[in-house]
C-alpha cells in the first residue's frame, strides 16, 4: 500500500519517549525504541503509547472505564460506523450550534496563517466539524483522535469531498506524538473532565504547539446554566465540569499556560442578525473559548502530572487521551 504519510514524517514523535519517527513501508518506527506504528490507510496511522493512562480516584470512573475498552480496541476498518455527534444522528437545533462555533472559532484559528499555509491538529477531533470546515485553510490538516468509530466515520466523510490534505491518526491526547512541532491546534468540547484530566490534556497541548504556535480550546461556562448546576432544574451534564471563569483561567496558568485570550462564545443566538449579537451581549457565553500560546520554558507541572498518573519507570511526556464526551449543549 503506497501511503502519503512521508508529508508529516517530521511533525511526529514516539509517544513513549519522544523520539523522531522514521517513516517505512506500511508503518512509522520509534528511532530510540525502535517499536512500530502501523499505517492503516494511505492517509490513516495509529500512533499510541504501550499502555493507557492510570487517572487518579478524583476522574469519573465510568469514564476511566470507557477510555481503557476505547484504548484496547483494536483497529479495523468499516463503511457503516457512525461517529458521536454526527449530524446525522442529532438534532438540527443541535447541529446548528456546533456549526454556529465552528464559524466562531475559524478566525482565531487562523489568524496568523498564510492562505492554505501551516499544520492544524484537531485533538479530540469526534464527528470532524472543524477538521472538515477548516480543512481548505491550511496545507494539512491532522484529525486526531482515540475512536475507531470516529475515525472511520470521518474518513470515510474525507473521502466522499474529495479531501487531499487531511491525515487521521489514532492517538492517545495526553501522549499525543507531538514535540513543539505544530503551528496550530483546536481542542473542543473536551476539557470537562475535572482539574486532573483537564489540567494534563491542556498541558500536553502545549507543550506539541511550536514554540511561536497557538491552540485554541474550550470550557463549559458554569454561569450559563446555574440552576442546573445547583439542582433547581433536570441536570444535562451528568459527570461532567463545567467552570467558571476564574477556575478556567487558574487551570490554564496552573497548566504552565500564562498568554491567552478569552473569546466568550454563546451558542444559542446567530451572530449574522441584529438581534443574536444583541442577545449574546446580553446572555451569560455557552463557552468560555480561550487561543493560548505554547507552554513556558521550564514549566514543570506536566512533567509531574504524568509522573503521578503513569508511575516513575516511563518517561516524563507519556501520558491521556479520551473517549467521546457525552456532554450536550447545556
């Protein structure tokens, strides 16, 4: 099988101990470990680390559970898996929100960025919303994520528009393999985990962004819907998190983030009329979307994070990724 995969060689890393890949005949392999990443389709690689993260007691364990089965499912292909959140499966009131932040996001992500110039990675990628929509803004495009079904459902939606420039690799977010190498990232709709998943995911985000790179990413704002969050009306956020501003911005900074911008972002009014603006303006974001520059030199918080959750005998940048997330608008 010819594959395209020699156009990202350089951008990628072992996620076990952070050495260049070198790209061979159907697979990618570790130059100091010497293990081996297969290549599945042309444009389609798994690149995991030997073993899933152990999270620590304060992570959901239904969570836990589900990203360990996600973790050692072995790959195989298929023309009939339908990703979470696919707009075919959602309601339209629903899709429309996601494609309402989509349009939201796109110049923030772009900004600085040269027409069809650059590396977008989407982390956490799911039913591809940005990874799609973005996909014609930059040279390449890489859909990162852990699902098998998310991936193949993306895939196979690359291939129906007649996509050349999107490559799909199957990895796990905190051992993403990736060292200081991308220019920019998007993370969406996925730090709602709680501090410990959240503070690792944003940590490792950071520390794949080149140094003069961007990511963009966001929380579920706490004061959107308070009385749900206090029990006065049904929850819809089962075991998830949402943050307030202040708790949003101390786990950026605690994450050795320190240069970010907040983007508040409400989903539920079209920006394109007079009167969403006026209501956006007037109702408490959806979102609280920060663009964040790379991680501070020296930051140790990573470091430690990993070493706490994945024991001493592996190196300091293993660590997460996830399973989808089973929030709904809130």
């Amino acid at each position: 099988m010819a594959d395209k995969f020699a156009a990202i060689a350089d951008l990628l890393s072992c996620p076990d101990d952070g050495a260049s890949l070198r790209h061979m005949s159907g697979a990618f392999r570790c130059t100091h470990c010497e293990r081996r990443f297969p290549i599945h389709e042309e444009n389609l690689a798994e690149i995991l680390p030997s073993r899933p993260l152990e999270f620590p007691a304060s992570v959901n364990s239904g969570y836990r559970e589900a990203y360990r089965q996600a973790f050692g499912q072995p790959y195989s292909f298929s023309e009939t898996s339908s990703a979470w959140g696919a707009e075919e499966t959602i309601a339209k009131s629903w899709a429309r929100k996601r494609r309402r932040q989509v349009a939201f996001v796109q110049p923030l992500i772009a900004e600085g960025t040269t027409a069809k110039g650059g590396v977008l990675c989407d982390i956490a990628a799911g039913a591809g919303y940005y990874t799609l929509a973005y996909a014609h803004l930059f040279r390449l495009v890489l859909h990162c994520d852990l699902s098998v079904d998310n991936l193949n459902y993306v895939w196979r939606k690359a291939r129906s528009l007649g996509l050349q420039n999107v490559f799909f690799l199957r990895i796990d977010y905190f051992a993403p393999p990736f060292q200081q190498s991308l220019d920019r990232i998007i993370c969406l709709d996925t730090l709602i985990r709680g501090e410990a998943h959240d503070s690792a995911l944003l940590a490792a985000i950071s520390r794949s962004l080149k140094p003069a790179g961007c990511a963009v990413v966001d929380f579920h704002n706490w004061w959107h819907n308070p009385l749900r969050r206090l029990g006065f009306l049904p929850e819809n956020f089962h075991n998830n998190r949402s943050y307030r501003r202040t708790e949003a911005e101390k786990l950026l900074r605690n994450a050795g983030i320190e240069s970010f911008a907040f983007h508040p972002f409400v989903q539920e009014f079209s920006v394109n009329r007079a009167a969403g603006r006026w209501l956006s303006g007037a109702f408490p974001p959806t979102r609280l979307i920060y663009r964040i520059a790379a991680l501070r030199q020296g930051a140790p918080l990573y470091a430690a994070i990993v070493k706490k959750c994945r024991g001493p005998q592996l190196r300091s940048n293993e660590s997460h990724h996830g399973q989808q997330s089973d929030a709904r608008p809130s």
